[in-house]
C-alpha cells in the first residue's frame, strides 16, 4: 500500500491522498492501543471514517474544479454525492455511539444512518454501473456478456460462502442494518469486478475506477472477515482500520484521475482477457471446502448452484470461442489464399504473372518433358493508350487475357509478362506452338474488346532443349519475338540456332547509343537544297552521323530504329535541333540574311508525341536566335497520323511560323486526306518516284508511266500553293525531266553530298560574290 501511495503524493491531489492515509494510519496505531492498553472509549472507533469521507469529498470537490470532460466530470460528481451521503450516516452513527458510549460495542446502527449510508452504496453502484463498456458486435458481444455473468456469479459465489453467509449464521449476528450494508458492498464488489475490467479507456481513468470499486468490496469483505471471526468484538478494528480504507482508497482514484488528465493516455488493451479465469479459480473455492469436508449448510448449496451455472456459461463460452476462432481460422485461410493468388497472378488481367511463369517453367523443365514457350506482344499498343487513354488501354489488355485463355484452353498456360507483353507455356504431349501462333493471329484480326479495336501482335517461340534453363528458354523467345518484329510484325518467328547473336548485337546497340550521347559522339552533316535551273545552294537538310570509337562512321540507318525502339531518338533529336539552330543562325550571321533561306531537320513520331516538345523548340530558336520562318522540321505521313498530341504539336509549331514539311510523299496511305488535315508548307517527293524518272526506251506510254506521280504531285502542289522539293537526284537527266515537270528545288548526290558545316560554309562564300541566293 505504501509503494502505491508514493505514486500519487505529488500536487495538491497528493496532499489528499497524505490526509486520508494519515486518518487510517491514526486509526490503525488507536485501535492497537485500545486493544492493549485500553487507551480512550469504543466510540472514538467510529470517528476515522467521517473524517476519512470529508477529505475523500473534498479531493473529489478539488478534481471536478479542474478541466474535466463532461462525462468525467459527471462521473465524479456523482461519486462526491454518493461519499457525501455515506459521510453523513457514519457520521450520524458517530454521534450517536459517543451519546451510548457504554453500549458502543453492541449497539446497533440507527436506522437513519442506515439509510443514508445505504442511498450512499446505491448511488455509488449507479455510478459505476453508468460507466461504459468495451463496444462490441455478433459473437464478440456475446462473449463479453457470458464473460462478465461468469465473473459476476464467480465472484458473488465467493464473497456470500466466505463473507455474508458466515455474517448470517454467525454465534454473535450483526443487525440487519450492518448485513444490508455488507451485503450491497459485496454486491458492488461482484458487480464492479464484472464491469471494470471491461471498461475502455474513455474520459474516466480505468485505473481510478479500479480504486473505487476496490473501495467498496475490500473493506466490506474484511468486515465480514473479522465479524465471523471475533464477533461483536471485531467492529473495533472495523471501524478503526479497515472501514477507513475507503475513503483512501477513493481518494487514491481521484489522484490517479488527475496523473491520467495530466499524462498521455495509453492505447486500452483488450479488456477482461484474464477476469473469467480467475472467477473460475473464485466459484471453486466452496467445491473446495466440501472437499476437505466442510457440512452441505444452505449457504453452501447457494454457492454450488453458483459453482454449476459457472459451468454451464464456462462451457458456453468456450463454445462460442470455439465458433469464432473457426471462423477466424477460416478467415485467416481465406486471407492466405487471397494473398497467394494476388502474388502469383496480375492483378489486372487474373492471368498468370512473370513469378508464377518462372516457378512453372522451372518445375516443367526439371520433368523434361516437353515445354515450349510463347512470347506474345502488342503491336503499337502505345497508340492506344495515347489515342484512346489508358483507361480502354487497360480494357483491351483484359481483352486479350480473355482470348489467350480461349485459345490455349487446358493445353497451356497463359501469362501476362507485363504491360502490353503476354506469354503462353505449353507442357502438353503434342502441343504444337505454332499452330497456337496461327490461332492467335488469326484470332486478333478480329475486333475485340467493347471498343471493337483490331490489334495485331509479334509471337516469339522458343522450344526447350535438352538441359535448358529458364533464363535461356526465355532469351530465346525473346530473341524470336524481336526477330518478328524485325519483319515486318503481325507474324511469329520461331527460335533458331544462330538467331541470338545479331538480335542480341542490335539490343547492345540501344546500350552503345546511350553511352555515345553522353560521350558526344555524334555529330551534325548537310545535304544542301539546290536550285535546279543553276545549282545554287537555297537550304539544307540537317543529318545526324555516328562517329563510333571503334567502327568509325555508323549510318543512321543502323543506329536511328534503335533509338526510336529505346527511346533515345528524343535526346538525340534535342542535339540534333540545337545544334542545327545554333549552325543556321551563324551562316546568317556571317553571310547575310539572303544567304541562306531553310535549315530543315527531320522529327520523329517518337519526339512528337513528347509533351515538351514544342517548348524545346523555342527554346532552341531562343538560344541560337535563328528566325521561325528559317526553320523546317520535316515528318513523314506515318508520324502525322499518331494522334491528337502529334496533331496538336503540328499546330502549334505551325502557328509559330516554322514551316512542316512532309517528308517522303506518296509512300504513305493518306496523303491526299493529309494536305487537307496537316498543315504542310512543303511536299517533299520521295527518291522512289524520282529513281528511272529519266530513262527513255522509246515507248512514250512507259515512260508517262514513270512520270506520272511525279507530275501529279506538282500540280496538286501548285493547286495548293505548296512549295516542292525533289529528293534522289543523282543524275543531270533527272534534273531535266524534273524541271519539265516543274519542279524548282531538289537534293541528291548529283547535287550535292552531305558534307560538315565548314564546307557548307565555303559553299556559300563562293556563292556570296555572284550577289544570288
């Protein structure tokens, strides 16, 4: 008791604590010299209670003076009417024992007394009773009612065999009175042991309500104690030493109220956990005695049937724990399961995912029997996503999910590898991968998806050799699947010996062409764009050259589909813009403004489709201060059909005055719609229909044949008011058949050559005496 009392002596509240620890302390050391030595009268007994009650009604007074919570505060208004009442009967009974002091031992408590020292108990029990439990729902709230009925009946049992029950049947009974009051403490006691524990931790400190309830059932099980044990003689000590360890005990929760207001409270634990355990170990104490041959009076039969309805809820409850942690355990396999499938499968599609595609694979080969694998992937499935969102993207990838299942069926496995890349492992006896190849494709020239979409897809095919490996089997298809797309997609490719080393060179590359971005290693040439009446120099057209450190200058027929696949083309098409800016407006600079009249460089669909695209621009016309209207950025057909951001991008460039010039003319699908819809300043005429433009065998209709695009595009050009610009002249007789034609302005090897921006430059300087260009 005195470690606990140490806890709370700090404040004001403390100061309480001291006093009502004092009064029990003075009672404990009078009572021991009345014992011994008879020092003062029986009456001054009754006087340590009233006075503990005034200093408990007074922490309570201090406490509810203070920043409570409303609840809080209710609570311990109500506790300090409760002690009042009490404090008013003890006190009455009191004055009344030093007005009979002769008969102080045996006199019985005045029946007004009685009543407010009962109205007291009651309200204090109301109190309590008011405060919250632990909230709960279904099975759990079940649980916690059988628990609490099993403490209640526990603790009851325990209390009426060894406390009221003796009382009633003592040699020397007490007064109705005293066995009311004992009785509504022991029932307090039972009720609060079936109610505490299960309080949550809310604006009333759990540990102050311990203090309270033990308030009431400590003391009156002592009394009861002391009653059957000494008799008469025992309201002494009961007085003086055990009854006043209610009011410090009370006193004891206010001061714990104020610790717990002024300390961050902790998280409540689950509640009640241990209480059913130990009113079982309780309601065995009477099966106990009757073991060791205690007489089968009435009070103990009263706590046998208590013992046997304990029983009865015990095995309720544990029935009711059983059901729950069933379910529980059905919940917790559930749960794995759904884990387990969420780990092994993709979360969009429900298809296999690579993981499971790995352990399957590896447990397919150990067997070896016969395992090929099908790597399939989406065709330009990045259009989609661009033209039409993510969003019927991600619908169109369930699409296929759904077909690959309905193609494979019970012969294979379909997988989603990840994004728009999906694979098909084959383990059956006679599967033929390449029939299933056949199927797929076929399938897919079909709408599908609720957006009725046609895809196309390139299949890599990849058989399991003897002692293969899974990180080989998937190389090899891989390595398939590249190849396909290589030629030409919309077709499968299977693996053979000797297909890895060139694919797996060009894959190399993407590595290479990254390192020579950051080693600046590329570099800028010019084809010029002559006049075709006297060959003078009107532009050029910027090309981009490789400069390798070991494979000397690499064309950009090899390096280019590599970037535009890895996604380099963007920064090299950056330096290519800057660069090209940068070198037009220095000839203009140093030549005059007449000098040089376009400085053109081809874009990609890739670089188009970059949102920052056209703020790159500016910046570069910025930085190197080269005019709008001397710029010349050349697209191909396929590049203008990408979309809305490609078309938004064309727009935009246009309305700034750079001109668009659409590369490659007539090898397209739409050109005719497309001079219409894109705001093109110049046709570029592809080299396809310029090469035998010249050639004369002397059937006129043949060689009107050779020339017709040519002439159709010029005039459709004039029509427009389109600028137009020969490409591939390599000899002086197509520069004849093309100015009759009427075309003005080409470029080729007759020409001239691509060259650097020092020869550009003395081409010019030559051209600057004869005052034209």
């Amino acid at each position: 008791m005195t470690r606990t009392v140490d806890r709370f002596t700090d404040g004001p509240l403390g100061r309480c604590v001291l006093a009502t620890a004092a009064v029990a302390l003075v009672g404990t050391l009078w009572c021991v010299a009345y014992l011994t030595v008879g020092a003062g009268t029986e009456a001054i007994a009754y006087v340590f209670v009233p006075i503990g009650g005034v200093l408990a009604g007074a922490a309570i007074f201090r406490l509810c003076r203070g920043g409570l919570a409303p609840d809080a505060r209710w609570f311990w208004r109500s506790l300090l009417v409760a002690v009042a009442a009490a404090t008013v009967g003890y006190t009455w009974l009191a004055v009344d024992m030093f007005g009979h002091e002769a008969e102080a031992r045996t006199r019985s408590m005045p029946v007004p007394a009685a009543v407010w020292v009962a109205l007291g108990f009651l309200l204090a029990i109301w109190t309590l009773g008011r405060v919250p439990v632990a909230t709960a729902s279904g099975a759990e709230r079940w649980r916690v009612r059988l628990d609490r009925t099993i403490a209640f009946l526990g603790c009851g049992a325990l209390l009426w065999y060894v406390g009221l029950a003796p009382m009633l049947s003592a040699r020397e009974p007490w007064s109705r009175q005293a066995m009311v009051l004992v009785g509504l403490c022991l029932l307090g006691a039972a009720g609060s042991a079936a109610k505490v524990s299960y309080i949550l931790g809310g604006p009333v400190d759990r540990t102050a309500i311990r203090f309270v309830a033990a308030g009431g059932g400590v003391p009156a099980a002592l009394v009861a104690v002391l009653a059957v044990r000494f008799g008469y003689v025992a309201s002494i000590p009961a007085q003086a030493i055990v009854m006043p360890l209610t009011p410090l005990l009370i006193t004891l929760g206010v001061a714990a109220q104020g610790r717990a207001d002024r300390a961050p409270r902790r998280a409540p634990e689950r509640p009640g956990a241990i209480l059913p355990y130990l009113a079982i170990v309780a309601v065995d104490v009477p099966l106990i005695a009757v073991a060791f041959g205690a007489p089968l009076t009435w009070p103990l039969r009263f706590a046998l049937l208590a013992t046997v309805a304990v029983t009865a809820l015990v095995t309720a409850r544990q029935y009711l724990a059983h059901r729950e942690n069933a379910r529980l355990l059905r919940n917790t396999r559930v749960q794995e399961e759904r884990l387990q499938y969420e780990v092994s499968h993709d979360g969009l599609t429900g298809l296999a995912n690579r993981a499971l595609f790995r352990d399957r694979l590896a447990a397919a080969l150990a067997t070896g029997g016969p395992v090929s694998v099908l790597l399939v992937d989406l065709d330009d499935f990045k259009t989609v996503n661009d033209l039409l969102g993510h969003g019927v993207g991600d619908r169109l990838l369930v699409s296929v999910a759904r077909l690959l299942r309905a193609e494979a069926g019970t012969d294979g496995l379909p997988v989603r590898v990840g994004g728009d890349e999906f694979a098909v492992l084959l383990t059956a006896p006679g599967a033929d991968p390449e029939e299933l190849a056949g199927r797929l494709l076929a399938a897919l020239t079909r709408p599908i998806s609720e957006h009725r979409l046609l895809m196309q897809a390139s299949i890599g095919i990849a058989v399991a050799a003897p002692r293969a490996t899974v990180d080989s089997v998937l190389l090899n298809a891989d390595v398939a699947m590249y190849t396909a797309k290589q030629q030409g997609k919309a077709g499968f490719v299977r693996y053979v010996d000797g297909m890895r080393e060139p694919v797996l060179a060009h894959m190399r590359l993407g590595g290479e062409l990254r390192r020579a971005l950051e080693n600046d290693e590329f570099r800028v040439v010019y084809q010029p764009i002559m006049r075709l009446d006297d060959y003078r120099l009107i532009g050029v057209e910027a090309l981009v050259r490789w400069d390798h450190p070991a494979r000397g200058v690499v064309g950009p027929a090899e390096f280019i589909p590599a970037a535009e696949r890895t996604g380099l083309i963007v920064p090299l098409g950056r330096f290519v813009l800057r660069e090209t800016c940068r070198q037009a407006a220095a000839w203009l600079a140093e030549f005059g403004p007449d000098a040089l009249r376009e400085a053109g460089l081809n874009v990609s669909a890739r670089q188009l489709h970059d949102p920052d695209f056209v703020a790159e621009v500016t910046s570069a016309l910025t930085d190197s201060g080269l005019p709008c209207e001397r710029l010349v950025l050349e697209v191909t057909e396929s590049a203008v059909l990408r979309g809305q951001q490609v078309s938004r991008a064309l727009y935009e460039l246009d309305r700034m005055g750079i001109r668009l010039a659409l590369d490659d003319f007539g090898t397209g699908e739409s050109s005719l719609s497309l001079l219409r819809a894109f705001p093109a300043a110049i046709i570029k005429l592809d080299k396809s229909f310029v090469d035998g433009i010249e050639i004369d065998d002397g059937r006129p209709a043949a060689a009107d044949a050779r020339q017709a695009v040519a002439r159709a595009v010029i005039q459709l050009a004039d029509a427009l008011g389109l600028d137009t610009v020969a490409e591939g002249v390599e000899c002086p007789e197509q520069v004849t058949v093309l100015r009759e034609l009427g075309y003005t302005v080409g470029q080729g090897y007759h020409l001239a050559q691509p060259m650097t921006a020092a020869d550009v430059s003395t081409l010019l300087a030559r051209q600057q005496p004869a005052g034209i260009i």
